[in-house]
C-alpha cells in the first residue's frame, strides 16, 4: 500500500502553532513536521495578529509548523485567516524537516529537504504592533507545540517573545477558544 499524497504543504507561523486549533480549523489537516522560512522575520502587525515580513536578509529566518491541507481545509483556512483582506497566500521556498511519529522531537540543526509551501502573508501590514489579548493565549498554546516538535527555544525568545508575554488573563480564555474554532474580526 502507498503512501497518501500530500495534497498542499502548509507553514503554520503564528496561532497556527498551535494543533488544536489547526484540528478545530481544519478538520482533515495532518501535522507533518517543523519547517523553516528564511529571509523573514516574525511580527504582530498592526491588526494585532502574527505575520511574516520581509527582510532580505537571509540570516532572518521563522520557523512553524508544516500540515497537509486537503482543499476544503484551505479553503476552512482562507475564511480563518481573512483572505483576501488580511492575508494573501503565497508558494515560498522553506527548509522542512519531517516528522516520523507527529510527536517526538525534530532534529533542526541538521539540513532540511527544500520545498515550496502555501503561506499566508500579509504584504501591507508590516509594521511592530501589539497583539490581541485572546491571540496571546492561543500563541501562547501554539509555543508549547511548537517547542515540543522541536523549534527552537533561542527563536522562540528572541523572535516571539518580544510580542507573546507567557502570561495571560484567564478572562481571555473563552474568546481565545471561540476564535480557534471559527475565527471572527473584532476590529
């Protein structure tokens, strides 16, 4: 019996971290492993969510987490994440790393294979914001998964943390919740 074909291969960078939420989102989505996207660098913009800029600099790189996407997750994908308003998607080239079990570990100080993955990207907001009080708590859960399928702690300290503080009001709990299932603009 063969494999199962990948249908798209997906960079989760911000509250996509997060598995739950990915599950919530995207029902038929399969964690795949950790990927690796440089000549980026990592912000909360200014509608206070996650985004991906634009350095040029190669030395610049963020890391999330690669998923399977069906179509109808994608398409489950786009209304979470406000194409075309908020986001716009994009093929980009990163360093994947598979993972052999969906749970232990990734290894990302060995070379990653290349592949070309759907990113969403938001090209007009690029500028250092704050983030929303519920987005704290869902990247907040999205860190943990992602320190547990081996991104690196010096990233996460150095480029999330500089937005993310690690507490966060329980009041924000169930909004934060509600938003993982089926995401609305709260403007």
């Amino acid at each position: 019996m063969s494999a199962p074909q990948v249908q798209k291969m997906y960079f989760g960078y911000g509250s996509n971290l997060w598995r739950e939420q990915m599950t919530l989102r995207c029902s038929s989505s399969k964690y795949l492993g950790v990927g690796r996207l440089s000549g980026y660098h990592w912000i909360i913009n200014d509608r206070g969510y996650a985004n991906v800029v634009s350095s040029g600099n190669t030395g610049d790189t963020v890391y999330g987490l690669i998923y399977d996407l069906t179509s109808s997750d994608e398409h489950s994908l786009d209304a979470n994440e406000g194409v075309p308003y908020a986001y716009t998607k994009e093929m980009l080239l990163v360093d994947f790393w598979a993972s052999k079990d969906g749970n232990s570990p990734i290894d990302v100080t060995k070379e990653g294979e290349k592949r070309d993955v759907l990113v969403y990207i938001d090209r007009n907001r690029t500028t250092d914001h704050k983030p929303k009080a519920e987005y704290i708590y869902r990247m907040n859960r999205g860190i943990e998964d992602g320190l547990k399928a081996g991104i690196p702690k010096d990233y996460v300290e150095q480029a999330l943390r500089q937005f993310i503080p690690e507490k966060v009001s329980e009041e924000v709990k169930a909004l934060a919740i509600k938003q993982a299932s089926g995401f609305e603009d709260e403007d």
